[in-house]
C-alpha cells in the first residue's frame, strides 16, 4: 500500500425529506445563490422544497448551467455572484451543476484570469466560496469530493480541475429526487461510477487488499442492483443504493494508497467535447477497449477482477488465463450495453476519422503518457480507439 | 435503506515516516500535552519520532493512561491540561490512550462534574480542545471516530460516551509502529475490529446492499490477511491491510443507514470491568453465543454471512438453512481461536458465577433492551452467557 492523506469534509443528509435539513446546514445570515441547469427541478419539486426550507434567507438564482458546464455561463454566475455580494453557493442538480458551482466557488474570489484556474488544474485556488449541493442525478461522485470538469465549447476542451477548498460543506442526496430520471440518466448513473471505480481499482496489485475488496464490493452492487433499478423505476431502495455507489465511487476512499489509472476519462473527455457523447457512453465505448488493449500490463488485476467480481475462475471456466480475462471484458461489455450503453463508436456514428481527431485533441492537452504508468501513450490511445471501433 | 447523516472530518496520515507529517498538522504556536500509556512509545521509537517532529513547540506531558482508561486517571490529566493552558492533545499509543484523550478533550473544557459527561454518554459536551492521534496498536477504531470508553474500576463501570467535538482533528496510521507489537495485541487487533463489523451488519436486512458488500468486503480482508500477519510479524503490507481494516471497521461508513447490534459489546464491556479480560477477548467469547442464541431474528443475514463472507452455500452445503448458519458461526469461532482469541468463558477459567454477575452488572447499568430491535432482555443476555460457558 502506497502512504496517503485523506480527509473528507463533506456532510451527507441522505434520505427522503432530506432537502428540509438545509434549513440548519446553512448560515441563517447567508446570502444564497441557488445554482441549477435546465429547469427540471422546477418541475419534479425540488425547486420548491429548497426554497420552502431556505425561509426567509436572500436568495438569488442562477439557471442554464450546461449538461457540460461552460466556462463562459460559469465566468458569468461569479460575476453575478460577486455583484450580488453573495457568501454561499447552493447547486441543485447533477454532477454538471455542482461541478459548475465549484467552479463559480473559486472563480468569485479569484484575482486574474479565471482561466488560469483550469490550466493549473485548481492548484493556484487560495480561497473559494462556501457551498452545498442536492443531488438530483447520481453518476460523476462530484457531491463528495473536490474535484471538477469544465468544458470550454470554443476551443474543443474539457479540462479538469481540483482543491480542497472545492468540497462541498454538505450534499443533500434524497433518492426520490432520481425517481423521474429518463432512462438514459439513469444509464449514466450506472456506468459513470462502474468506470470510476475501475479507474481506482483495475491497475496493479500493490498488496492494499482492503481497497480492492471495498472497490470490488461497490462493483458489485452496481451489477446487483443497476439493472433492477433501471427495471423498476419506482423502486426507493435500489435508487437509493445506487446514488449510495455513485457517491462512495468517487469520494477519494477507494483511491486511497493506490495506484489510479483514469486513461479511459481523458480519452473519453475528448469523445465528449468533439462530439457531444454523454460522459458515459465515452465510458462504455474507451473501457473494454483501454482493457483489452492494456490486458498484459494489468494482468493480475484482471484476473482477480474475473474471480471476484464476475465469478470467472480456473475452477469454473476453461482455458487460459487470457481466456478469463477476455470472459471479464465481455461480461462487462454486456453490462454496459444491458443498462443501456453500446460500447462502440459505431454505435455513435463514428469511425476512423474520429480517431484521428480525438488523438490530435489528447495531443494538444498534453495528454501524451496517460494511465497509471504513464506509458498511454499517443500510440496506445490509438489503438484503443481503434479497439473500439 | 436508513436515512443518514454521516460526515467524519478526520484527517488521516497513513504510511511508513508519516509521524513527521504531524509538524504541519499541529498549528506552530500550538501549546501542546502529550498524552500516552505504559511507555511503550518511549522504547519502539515513537516517542523520539514525535519530539523531533514537535520541534520547538510548547510540550507538556502526560503519561500513564490504562488499558482500559480509569476515569480518574483522566481527571487528573484534565486538570493538568488546564493548569498548563494546554491548547492542543496529541494521543500517542491505541485505543485505549486515544478514547483516554477524548475524554480529557473534553473534560478539560467541562464546568461541572465530569462524571456527567459518562452519565449523559457525551451529549451535554459543549467544547472540547482539539486534538490529534498517533496510532499504535490498530484494534477499536477510535482514531478515526468520534467515540470512547472510559472505566471506572472502583464502581466496576466502563462506560461509553461520544460527541462529533470528539473527532480527531488527525490521525496517524504509521503500519511500522505495530511491527513490534506482542501478538496477543495482534490478535485483539484482528478480532476488534472483526466484531465492529459484524455489530453493523449481521442484524436484518434493510435494502442497503452496498453497506453490506463494504461490510463483508472488511470482513473478508480481515479474514485474507490476518492470520498471515500474525504468521509473518515483519510483513509491513500486512500489517498495513490490517491497521486500515480497523479504522475502517468503525469510522461510521458502513454503519449509515443500517439497523445496529452491540449488544455483544455490552454484555462483553462488563466482562472487561469484572474481571480484566481484554476488550476483544470478551467479544471473542461473547458474538459466536450470540449469534446461535438469535439466530431466528438474524436469519436473513446469517445466511447471507454464510454465503458471502465464508462461501458456505445451498449448493456446496448439505442441510437446512439452520445447519449453514450454524456452520458459519462455527467458522466464526474456529477463526476466532485460529488467530489466538479462545472462545469460551471456561478458556479465561470462568463459569456459572459470572453469569451472574455480569447480568447483575447489566442491570444496574440499565443494559436491560440491547441489540438493533431492543430485544435482548437480561433474560437473553442470561441465555447468551450460558452458550458462552
């Protein structure tokens, strides 16, 4: 196990009813402004429910934060947010508006150039607004940790950034919140922590066998339960334990001590901001790819993967060892595609030319020497893209 | 699922060197009491790691913390942190030396009789001073909880009290500081942290599936990689497996949302005050009893145990549910005693005498509706004991 610090601040008021809570969560003299995307949480209640629970606090709004937050609508809430005096953010919505909110955090008390804030990946952040956040769209795990994505449409990027001042002071995650999801939502909310538990879990063995055993558990239960949730939408309990996984995939817990791959998000960033892919569908189509393509570097996991996660042993299947792990890639194949997912790019409409692009943008971002040893190379993403063809 | 509302701010430091970190953790005008034990961190190099680290802060210190922390022991180290001005505890030594400090956190900031802080089990706590911990001897989890016990030997008392002001603020978890630990500590590590897990989870299920997987996954590492650490004292990645299992084991992740036992804590707590066993040697004999004497209300979840955690199945098992279950608790035991913790009272030279007396004990502390449904009456404490002999 690698040495680590970890602490994570963040308060969770999970349950039904719990939106009600933020009446104590947050400062009686705050001065709010409720972030939100598109509207939608005008329509299922939770607009409501948060404004009844703030009282009389002062409140202002911002709407129309982007499926993929823009660094523009996000420049121009801080300025709102800084015209407006205000002292504590609240985003209401999926893992695009809390990663907007983090990003309006920081950018209200920047001196400079916000964009600076993404080319340095957050690091120079010294100071960010307080805020909270109510889940309504459990899948990118941004409602307890403290990193974010922005995109900026003009020139093609999704960047990534991070700080410690990012987390949120609280999230709210009510499970009847996710009852009205359409469908590919709810897919999303599937593969997006699959993959981000993959990310942190399907490298190398470096003998931390209780994260592996924690990683391999919520696996697990996203394959128990996903597809039951999808099936029965009226369902609390297993909405409920899949906005649970969604949020323990990415809280830093798994990660801690070992070592983290995450080439299949930046190369499927890059999917995304080209071509407008949802998150995780550029998660479904890199993945079984990355894995095929990686499987002799990431062997042993592999293997371990197939037998603990998919039941794949020596005892239960013939062959090779090779011959489990492609078993385990093809099991997890058919799960994204079960839930909703084509693991293809075809499936996309997309083909070589793609490739080429997305290789061109991986280039322009520096992302040269990707994954957990850094020897993703150009050439290596192009064979996965090739594999995913 | 539960609601909940979880947050642990706790930072850890996990690793090999990772004392030195406390230089930055501890504020530089910090005025300081360092709190410990027997003297143990005096002769394995702990101590001198520490001052070096310490630099030139202001250190007072307080030695000589019990086992099983005397309450008035703890007044006396209250007292001194008072008169001394001290603004900072540093907990250097296990469970009992940190759950020792909680109660001087908050004691020292207690107008009144402190013995009300035990009688209230924490809740009329209203300051404490901050403090931080360094990790000796991995077992009860109090490092990364805000939880803690503390004796009172001239009334045969332990009692237990907590309060979210009873965080540490840190935590180091250096695995090298356990490579010299005497194996019967081992065990205790091993056992510990075994049955906070099963408090958590072997009660009814309530639909949290990935509370339940967290949960056997804790329990299957501990399974994996204890015995083979207590084979191989000087593996430091088995060491460090284990250390983190037990801060795992009872930071408040997998007990949100889920319906809680401890009942066989209880029963064993007075276990420990009559008669000076070990914490975990008093749970080694009181979970598997237990567990056989409730078998009817935790069957769901026994079968479950059986399957999940010991792969003892319809399919690869002969018999009735009840004779799965029965095989499991039996595992249990056989583990138990495998990895040195005897599981009956007759193996610590006990009988009839202290069933008696610990149900005496039982009522006069008003343990009289322990377990998650309130129903383990004195009566069934009685017939636990009994299967206990």
């Amino acid at each position: 196990m690698k040495n680590f610090s970890y602490q994570n601040p963040t308060r969770i008021l999970f349950g039904d009813g719990q939106i009600a809570a933020i009446a104590t969560a947050i400062p009686t003299e705050a001065r709010i402004m409720l972030v939100y995307g598109g509207g939608s949480i005008k329509n299922n209640g939770v607009y409501d429910q948060i404004i009844a629970a703030l009282g009389d606090r002062i409140v202002s709004e911002f709407s129309g934060v982007e499926a993929n937050p823009e660094y523009t609508t996000l420049c121009k809430a801080a300025d709102q947010a800084k015209q407006d005096n205000i002292d504590f953010l609240l985003a209401a919505g999926g893992g695009s508006v809390i990663d907007g909110t983090k990003f309006i955090a920081a950018a209200a008390c920047f001196e400079g150039d916000r964009w600076d804030i993404l080319l340095k990946g957050g690091r120079n952040i010294e100071q960010a607004l307080p805020f909270g956040s109510i889940l309504t769209l459990p899948a990118t795990g941004s409602e307890m940790n403290s990193g974010s994505v922005v995109n900026r449409s003009e020139i093609k990027a999704k960047m990534p950034f991070g700080n410690p001042l990012c987390y949120p002071q609280f999230s709210v995650l009510d499970p009847t919140t996710t009852l009205t999801l359409p469908t590919r939502q709810l897919t999303n909310g599937i593969v997006d922590p699959f993959v981000h538990v993959i990310e942190q879990y399907l490298t190398y063995p470096v003998g931390a066998d209780l994260q592996d055993r924690l990683a391999e558990g919520i696996l697990q239960s996203i394959i128990a339960t996903g597809p039951k949730a999808l099936a029965q939408p009226d369902n609390y309990e297993l909405r409920a334990n899949i906005m649970w996984c969604a949020t323990m995939a990415l809280n830093g817990l798994i990660g801690n001590g070992v070592p983290q791959d995450w080439s299949t998000h930046m190369i499927g960033h890059e999917l995304t901001a080209l071509y407008g892919l949802d998150h995780a569908q550029t998660l479904a189509v890199v993945l079984p790819a990355n894995l095929r393509v990686r499987k002799q570097a990431k062997h042993e996991k592999l293997l371990q993967y197939a037998e603990r996660v998919w039941n794949i042993t020596a005892a239960n299947h013939e062959g090779t060892d090779d011959d489990r792990i492609e078993a385990a890639i093809v099991k997890t194949e058919q799960f994204f595609i079960d839930v909703g997912a084509p693991t293809r790019l075809q499936n996309y409409n997309l083909g070589d030319e793609a490739i080429a692009a997305v290789i061109n943008q991986l280039e322009r971002h520096k992302m040269v020497a990707l994954g957990e040893s850094r020897d993703v190379t150009l050439a290596v993403s192009r064979e996965i893209l090739t594999a995913a063809l």
